[in-house]
C-alpha cells in the first residue's frame, strides 16, 4: 500500500520511499501528530533511536514497519519485539545510501523489519524473499 509517513528521513531517501509526509532532521517530527501507514529507517544511534521508538509505540498508525540494526538485545530492541506483530531476520548485510545519495559501505551488524498491523499474511509473502519471518501469535 501507500507510505503516509517516514519520520527519519531525508530529501533522497524520500525520492525511493514515496511518503506523503517526511520528516528530517531539521523538521522533526517528534512533537507532530503519527498516524496512517509509517515507514521508518531511523538513525542506529541510541540517542536518536530510542525517542523515534518511543514515539512510534505511543502512536494511533494503522501500520508500520520500522528497519533497524538487529538489535534485539537492546533495551529498544526488546521495546520493538514487544510492540511488533512480526519481523524479519534480514538475510545478510543491506547496504544503505549516504544522504547525499551515494552507496555506503555495507555495516558491521546485520539488520532486522519490525512490522505492526493487521497484514501479517503480506508481510510475511513480501518479507520472506529478504530473511526469515517470524509472526507474533
């Protein structure tokens, strides 16, 4: 379906995802009303991880799916897998673009979907082709 909202986002980036609303660093959206169907490929850094997590879980979306490293072990991580109603292990290393569009090199950690709504059936058809599926009961 259609992306309403990319709250970590940036001109380029937004060129490939094709959210109605995007959010930069510069006009964040962390004091802004969240809802629809949110796509969010946050910052790793904690400090900007946790208050975009935290924001997202408080949120009235009809769905989300939220890219991260695998960080499971991570106080957030463990907020994400609570939250979620399925996720994906992501087979390999994504190799992500620099905000001025460029390719970055691939990163250390490996990356994990977290998907919340009621498509979990889709999810798991889309998201099976990247990695392993998992689907909350």
């Amino acid at each position: 379906g259609s992306i309403d909202l990319d709250p970590a986002s940036n001109e380029v980036a937004n060129e490939w995802i094709g959210a109605s609303t995007y959010y930069t660093i510069e006009n964040q959206g962390l004091d802004k009303e969240w809802s629809g169907n949110v796509w969010m490929n946050p910052p790793f850094a904690s400090k900007s991880l946790k208050p975009l997590v935290d924001k997202l879980v408080k949120s009235n979306i009809e769905q989300a799916i939220v890219l991260t490293n695998n960080n499971t072990d991570t106080k957030v991580g463990q907020e994400l897998l609570k939250w979620a109603d399925a996720i994906c292990l992501v087979a390999g290393r994504i190799k992500f673009m620099k905000p001025d569009g460029t390719e970055n090199k691939a990163p250390l950690q490996g990356q994990i979907v977290y998907y919340k709504g009621n498509n979990q059936g889709s999810f798991k058809q889309e998201f099976s082709q990247h990695g392993t599926v998992f689907i909350k009961e």
